[in-house]
C-alpha cells in the first residue's frame, strides 16, 4: 500500500489531502509512524523522530493514529488477495507476498492478477497500491517499491540481471542506510558493483549470514517459500514516554507494568520462555539491548521483573530513557503470530529495517 497510514488519513480527511501529513508524534517527540508523500519531499521518513521530521518540514500536519482505521483497511486488503491465493504472506498491516502460481480464479499471467487486485483495492478501499511481479520474493519485493506511488513493475527471467545491475546499492531490499554507506567505501554503489565481489570477501566484510545474502540477491537468488502461517519467537512489549525518565523508581515502575504486559501474553498463548531481553533507548535514541537465558523456562511475571531488576543494575542508566522494552524468547512451544500485527510490531519492523 501506498503510504498506508497517511492515506487513510487523506482519504477519511478530505481537508488533509495535498498537504504534508505525518501519522504519530508531535513536533516535540514522538515517532513517524507514516509519511504522506507531500511530507516525503522534504525527507520526512517513517521511523523518523517526530522533532527531526518537523525541523524538515516546518508545515508539517501531525495526525493521530486511527488504529483500527487502518486494521479495518487491512482486513479488507487481505481479503481481496485470498479471493485470489490461499498462499499469502503478510509482511505488516500494509504489505504482503502472494504465490499465485496456482490462483483461486485460474489467471495464468501474474501481471493480469496483480492489475486486478490493485483495481480492486482501488474500488473497494480507495486506496492505492504498488505490485511488484517476478520470480521469487526478492525480486517482487524490490519491484513493488520501484514506481510508488500507484505503480507496477515485472522483473522476468529474461530482464532481472539488467535490472539488478543498474539498482542503486541503497534500494536493495534488506541494505540499510548503514550498510549502503559502508558498502559506498568499498566503492560498492549499484549491482553490477556488487556482483564483482566474491562470496567470501562478502562474508569477510559483513558476517556469513548477511555477506551470503548480498552475494545471492546481487544474482537474483532467493529460494524461499511464501508461507502463510509464520512461527513466532518471542513475546514482548514495550512503552515509549511522554517525558524521559531517568530516576530509579520510575524506571522501575514501568518495568513492572510491561512485565505485566509479557506475562499476560504468554500466558494468553500458553507458554513459557527462557531468554529474557530488557532494551532501553536513550534520549539520544541509541538503543542498548541486555538478555539473560534462565535455567527454568517462565511466564511469571514476578521472574521476569525480577531478571529484568538484574539485567538494569548491571549498568544503571546514566541518560535518561525515552523507551523501555521487554521480550521473551527461546519459547517452549511454537505459536503461529497475533493477527493482525500491532502498531508497535510493524514500526519495530520499520526500524529493524533502517538499522540493516
């Protein structure tokens, strides 16, 4: 989808269309969750602080979130596509992958399916989506991003080297900024610079699990499935404060809510875990994660307190926090994940993303 959150907004608000919007935060503090493509043009990001993105824009409109505005509209995306695959991949509230190999309506070409679902969506939500077509999710997920807004791109069997070669190193799929500008010293600037490089000075560079990476999507090659029922890994929760805080007691005040929060969740799904992770971010947004295995796998609320207590003295905080977070993983049992995905799961994986 289009800037989903802010075209929503557009939609359901006439008088915010045209107009650089962003959905979450203030000009204080706070976080994009989502830019309208008028913000976009002034470098305003999702996942940007709210202060920075107002410094961009200065006309900038901070909207509310509509959570269930968007869920709503979500529910009706992912309906469309399972009118036409069973095979259907969520990737956030706004994005999926779908194998239409064998389709539901017995199109044999994928680019008709994807004209006929972005017109769907077009009719029935008033929103506008980009589709990316190819051969495997790599290359469908770099093509869908290609010609946003509104946009469609095919890579094929017979255009994908082409393709990848002339691609800027920074719109590859899974290359942060941070990656791209080591990648940009290695004088590594598009896929044909990529493609030069060797498998192990790759692996050498960046680890053998991303250096593999990069040494196959330089090639087009991604041999994964699309899956329609993930297994989760950890439960967690977290806040974010109107104020920072910094005093003990407040610190651990909140502490005690989320773990609450985890608990609940997992006992909710019924199961336990036995690695327990406190984040904290700083004001400075520098984000510092502490995790202990325990011997016992847990859903108590008191241990993970408790842990959590440990894992913070270990170094008390000497800035003050503007987010706390807690999760629990190495879990005893496999649980599909909570649908639809939370607000905080999917700018998680939009700053997950960034920091590649």
């Amino acid at each position: 989808m289009d800037a989903f959150f802010a075209s929503v907004e557009q939609r359901d608000h006439p008088e915010l269309r045209g107009k650089p919007i962003a959905v979450g935060g203030n000009k204080e503090r706070g976080v994009v969750a989502a830019a309208s493509y008028e913000a976009r043009k002034f470098g305003v990001k999702s996942a940007m602080a709210s202060k920075i993105a107002a410094q961009k824009c200065p006309e900038l409109i901070f909207v509310k979130p509509r959570f269930e505005a968007y869920k709503e509209a979500s529910n009706q995306m992912m309906e469309i596509f399972r009118q036409y695959t069973d095979l259907v991949e969520p990737l956030s509230l706004d994005e999926a992958y779908l194998d239409i190999t064998e389709n539901k309506k017995n199109i044999s070409i994928a680019t008709d399916i994807a004209k006929l679902i972005r017109t769907q969506i077009k009719v029935e939500t008033n929103l506008t989506a980009s589709a990316g077509v190819s051969f495997n999710k790599f290359l469908a997920k770099v093509a869908s991003g290609f010609q946003k807004p509104d946009g469609l791109t095919v890579i094929t069997p017979l255009n994908y080297e082409r393709f990848l070669q002339q691609l800027k190193i920074e719109d590859f799929y899974g290359i942060g900024k941070v990656t791209a500008q080591k990648m940009h010293a290695y004088k590594v600037f598009n896929g044909h610079d990529l493609l030069s490089w060797p498998a192990e000075d790759l692996t050498r560079i960046f680890g053998l699990k991303s250096g593999t990476y990069y040494y196959q999507i330089a090639r087009g090659i991604d041999n994964r499935a699309v899956i329609n029922n993930h297994i989760r890994k950890s439960i967690g929760g977290e806040n974010t404060f109107e104020n920072n805080i910094i005093a003990f007691e407040a610190i651990k005040d909140e502490i005690i809510t989320i773990s609450k929060i985890v608990s609940n969740r997992a006992k909710r799904n019924d199961t336990k875990g036995k690695t327990i992770t406190l984040k904290l971010k700083y004001f400075d947004f520098i984000v510092q994660t502490r995790s202990i295995t325990i011997h016992e796998f847990t859903n108590d609320e008191d241990e993970i307190f408790k842990t959590c207590i440990d894992l913070l003295n270990q170094q008390y905080p000497l800035k003050s926090l503007r987010l706390i977070g807690i999760t629990l993983s190495n879990l005893d049992n496999d649980l599909p994940p909570e649908k639809p995905i939370s607000i905080a799961q999917y700018l998680q994986l939009k700053l997950n993303l960034n920091e590649i």
